[in-house]
C-alpha cells in the first residue's frame, strides 16, 4: 500500500470562539490547524469536524484490518491453529464511535 500524504499523529475537533453568532470547530494536531470548519449549519459542524479529527486513526485501523483480511492465516493463527492475535474489531468500533459521538 502506497503511503498517504499527511499529517501524521492525533487530530482533535475543537470549537472556537471568535465572538461571533458563528462558532467554527477547528482541527488541531497539537499547535498545528489541520482545518477550519465554518458553517451555517449548527446541527452538523461539530460531527463534520469530530469526523475529519478522526480519520487518521481512521486509517490506520483499517490498513491493519486490510493486512489481517489479506493473510489471515499468517496474521490470525500459529501453526497449532491456536489464534495469535485477534484482529482490531474493537478498536475499529472505538474510532468509529470517536468519530461519531
């Protein structure tokens, strides 16, 4: 798989307040803004903007589950068949319910 192009690390949504009827999320990784999200739409920025933080960890789940899918043999199971490691079902229910509550 080809590497992606960027921002490495953890993303965070915050909203700012910039005193004004608008109040935008912005996405952080740390110091650095990612993206600005601005809208009229009151009921939809904050899960847009919670969505857009999550996607790194977003993609990195899923490149693990796509590794395990391809060669479940090797990746799941030891030669006695007994299961070496469980894939990352869980972890992939995290960051969805990150990206989406």
């Amino acid at each position: 798989m080809k590497d992606l192009k960027h921002t490495q690390g953890e993303w965070i949504a915050k909203q700012i307040n910039l005193y004004t009827s608008i109040k935008p999320f912005r996405v952080y990784k740390g110091t650095k803004i990612i993206c600005n999200l601005v809208s009229y739409d009151r009921f939809n920025k904050e899960a847009n903007a919670k969505l857009i933080a999550a996607a790194p960890d977003l993609l990195e789940i899923l490149k693990d589950l796509i590794k395990q899918i391809e060669y479940p043999l090797r990746s799941l199971f030891d030669n006695n068949g007994q299961m070496i490691a469980k894939p990352n079902i869980s972890k992939a229910i995290e960051l969805i319910k990150k990206a989406t509550e």
